[in-house]
C-alpha cells in the first residue's frame, strides 16, 4: 500500500474509533451468487444478478459520507462479480479501508494481481476442513495451492477462517488449518456455527 493511501486510511480508521455516530465497518454484499453450495450456509444463490456497479457506487458514496472504516465486500461469492476490482478501487478512493471474505476457488495469479492493483488491505478464506464433504467444499486440498499463491503473490493481508460445529468429527481439522495458515504467515480466526 501507498504510504499516503496507508496515512489516508490510517486517519479514517482513528475517527471511526473515536467517535460513535457513524458505522466502522460495514459488510457489503456486492452479489448474492456462490459459485459453491455448502449445506450449512444461508446464503447460497445461483439466480439472483449481480448488484450494478453505478449501484454500488452510489452506496459506496453515502457509506464515506457516514464516515465508515472499513468496508468488507461479500456475497455470495464476491469473486463473480464482474467488476470487483472496480468496487475496490471505489472504495480505495474514498480512503476506506478495503477488505474481502471469498471461498477463494476463483483466486489465481492474475485474479490476486487485479486485486493487488485495484488496492485490496486484506482478504478473508475459509478453510473447514482438510477433505471436501457433504457439508462444506472449502477444504484445505482443495484451496491450498490457492494458499500458496496468495503467498506468493498477494500485497494485503490474508486470514484463513475456520467454522467448527459443522462436523463434530472434523474440530482438530481446524487445528491443521491453523498450522497450515501460520506456515505461510497468514493469520487464523474460527467461528463456532450454532
């Protein structure tokens, strides 16, 4: 990141912890459609369209109107939006601190390049298991020559997600997610699915 993007950035998040009267971070759903469909996510949606990116735009606005942080964009899988990193880039251009959650199956080296460019401060996976099952698709086989080029390649920050308590079978799966996450100096989170 640009220092003068980093100070811009720096100065916005130090508001928004001073003051209670706007929002700090907001979660952006940017589209509703998954390109995956884990038995134990509510969000699933191969129909709906993606949000316009005029649309987007204009939120984008009245969200740095409010003096809002941190904007971290969802879906769905915000990957199949077609202009991702143009709703990064907006985002950036408000000195708002620019974060993503995915799947991470669509990431590639010229895909982590775009979002390096369009000015991306940190990326979200979730990892919950080691093999695919019926339940969740987003294991460590699966995403962890994704991993690795994030490592290689990605300029923002990474944090893998694990969710326990959607096989209680597979708890220690989150323990070898952790170790795995550490070993390419990402950081690691676990949400607990109740």
């Amino acid at each position: 990141m640009r220092r003068n993007d980093f100070v811009a950035s720096l100065k916005a998040f130090g508001y928004a912890m001073a003051s209670t009267d706007h929002p700090l971070l907001v979660h952006f759903v940017v589209i509703r459609r998954c390109n995956l469909s884990c038995a134990y996510c509510n969000e699933y949606d191969d129909i709906s369209p993606p949000i316009p990116l005029e649309v987007i735009k204009k939120r984008i606005r009245a969200l740095a109107n409010l003096k809002t942080a941190i904007i971290t964009c969802t879906g769905g899988e915000p990957l199949l939006h077609p202009d991702m990193e143009e709703i990064i880039k907006e985002i950036r251009n408000h000195n708002i601190i620019a974060f993503m959650i995915t799947n991470g199956y669509l990431l590639t080296k010229e895909r982590i390049q775009k979002l390096n460019e369009a000015g991306l401060q940190g990326l979200q996976i979730s990892i919950d298991n080691l093999e695919p099952d019926d339940v969740s698709y987003k294991s460590l086989k699966v995403l962890d020559r994704k991993l690795k080029l994030l490592a290689d390649y990605a300029k923002f920050e990474v944090n893998i997600s694990s969710v326990l308590g959607i096989s209680d079978e597979r708890t220690s799966d989150a323990i070898t997610v952790a170790e795995r996450a550490m070993s390419y100096n990402f950081k690691h989170s676990v949400s607990i699915l109740h």
